[in-house]
C-alpha cells in the first residue's frame, strides 16, 4: 500500500504496519498464566515482523466466557497498575509499538471490560464498554467514561469493544471525534445461523467493513476463535481500509495467525473527499442532526 510520487518518493506521512491477533485464550484463573505467556509471544512476533500497532482479542489474558460474579472478579485487574496492562506496557516500551489489549478492569467494586492503550512511553489511555452482550450484564458495568480518541506520535487513534460495532453511532462518535483509525479488540460469539457466508466471513466483519466504509476510517478487529464453555467464537479478524475493503486478508474461522497491513494512518483525514462535490464530512445534514449525532462527552479534535 506504500504510496509514491512520480519520482518514486515514498509520500505517506504516517506509515505504520498494523497488526491483529488471533488465538485462542482460556478462561480460568489457573490459565492466566499460560494465557499472559501467549500474548506475549504474539505481540513480540508481531513487533518482530515490524508491526508499530498491535491489537489484541478481547480479553486475550483472561478467557471470556465467566460462570459466576465472583469468577469474573478473580480475573480482574486495576487499569492502569494491572498484571495485564504491565506486561502490555513493558512490551510497548521495549519493542517500540502501540498496543491496543481488553481487560476486566476492577473500579470501586465495579467491572469493566476495558480496551486499553499503551504506548512507548507508558500508558495512554482506556475505554470502558458501552454496549454489554449478553451475560457480560451480569457482572459487568456499562461504560460510563464515553467515548474518546487518543492523540499518539503514529495518529488518532479510537477504542471500541465487539458489541459496539453493531451499533453504527459509535463508529460514527469515534471518527467525528477525530479517529485515523478505531482499533476494536473482540470476542464475536456465534450468531443466529447462517454463521458466515458463502465466502466464509461473518456477519460481524461485513459490520467491520461497513463502518469502515461509511466512516471513511481505519478499522482493525482482533477476534478470538475456538470452543470456551459452550460458546463459539467466529475469528475473521480483519484490518479494513478507509475504503471498507479488507487491506490484507480477512481471516479463517479457526485460524491462530496476525494479519498485517502497512497503511497511511492520517490518510483518514482526506478519505471522505472522494471528489469536488462530494465530501462525507461536508455532506452531512447537521442541519437536522448535531455533528456528534447528540454526544457531548469530547470535543472533536479538528482534522
């Protein structure tokens, strides 16, 4: 994707190789161990394949799919100052990459599932779920921190959880805040049938792309895959360009793999001008919607 001029000079401004993780982690507290030992293990091979943003699964270091209150809350951690979010932020230091993990987060007796963002220089930033699927509202609480886009040396970069991508205000929040790309760590569940279509793709990576189309924006999915206590997971992580199509590859159901794509990132500032009189941004009716669609949680950074 490497963009020249006519003298053969490499124009981008932000390049950075993006990676997504997919594996599968088990829950259990007696697995954290092996689990924080597999993410480790991915996130140093992405780095060594040169990848500068590294997103993970939800919950990669914890399994997903808890019994009860207090099992969720035994695989807990304070963000920042968790094991997980150490071990994240120590590798980011090391290797010199930005790292997008999900956590359960512990507040004030409280659960989150927690996106988290590290980067060179320590911790940057988290957000807290806002659409809960399923059991997760048994012991988790809705995000209540809203929606937010971090300013790095690399872009903007925007945090949302799984379930939130099948609501379309939150992609569109995130990119009116001023998102180059919205990294989305996940555990997409099995779904009503048909699972995937005839391509092999499910449901959750058309929303992926869809967003990713209609925003104009940079999205990357981490999915997980496997079998955990009755519940499948679908994989077909993808990294989608500003254009909606995959950059790379989607992939399998089953795959343990990193897809990669070295993308522009602050391309997504220009991508919704696609011609003299159309213009995704310019065109928006905010005539008869407010530009944040009513959020009022942040102020926009200006593009």
């Amino acid at each position: 994707m490497t963009e020249q001029s006519e003298a053969g000079r490499d124009t981008r401004v932000s390049p950075v190789r993006v990676a997504v993780v997919q594996f599968e982690p088990h829950v259990g507290v007696e697995n954290l161990k092996a689990n924080a030992t597999a993410v480790e293990e991915r996130l140093t091979t992405a780095a060594d394949h040169g990848a500068g943003l590294i997103v993970l699964p939800e919950l990669a270091t914890t399994g997903y799919v808890f019994e009860t209150r207090e099992e969720a809350y035994a695989h807990s951690e304070p963000v920042p100052g968790g094991r997980s979010v150490d071990m994240f932020t120590r590798i980011a230091a090391e290797r010199d990459v930005y790292i997008v993990g999900n956590v359960v987060e512990q507040s004030n007796g409280r659960l989150f599932d927690t996106a988290v963002l590290v980067g060179p220089d320590g911790y940057i930033g988290r957000y807290r779920k806002t659409h809960l699927w399923n059991n997760e509202k048994l012991w988790f609480t809705p995000g209540d921190e809203g929606f937010s886009v971090f300013d790095t040396r690399i872009g903007r970069i925007g945090l949302l959880v799984c379930w939130d991508i099948w609501f379309p205000e939150t992609a569109r929040i995130v990119t009116q805040l001023g998102a180059d790309i919205i990294c989305i760590p996940t555990g997409w569940v099995w779904t009503p049938p048909p699972l995937y279509d005839a391509s092999g793709v499910c449901m959750a990576a058309h929303l992926t792309i869809t967003a990713a189309h209609a925003n104009n924006v940079f999205i990357a999915t981490a999915d997980r895959i496997g079998q955990e206590r009755g519940a499948g997971f679908m994989g077909n992580s993808l990294i989608a360009g500003t254009n909606g199509w995959p950059v790379d590859r989607i992939a399998g159901p089953d795959e343990d793999t990193i897809i990669y794509a070295d993308i522009d990132l602050t391309a997504a500032r220009t991508a919704p001008i696609w011609n003299q009189l159309n213009d995704l941004h310019r065109d928006r009716r905010t005539d008869l919607y407010d530009q944040m669609l009513g959020y009022r949680g942040a102020a926009p950074l200006p593009r």
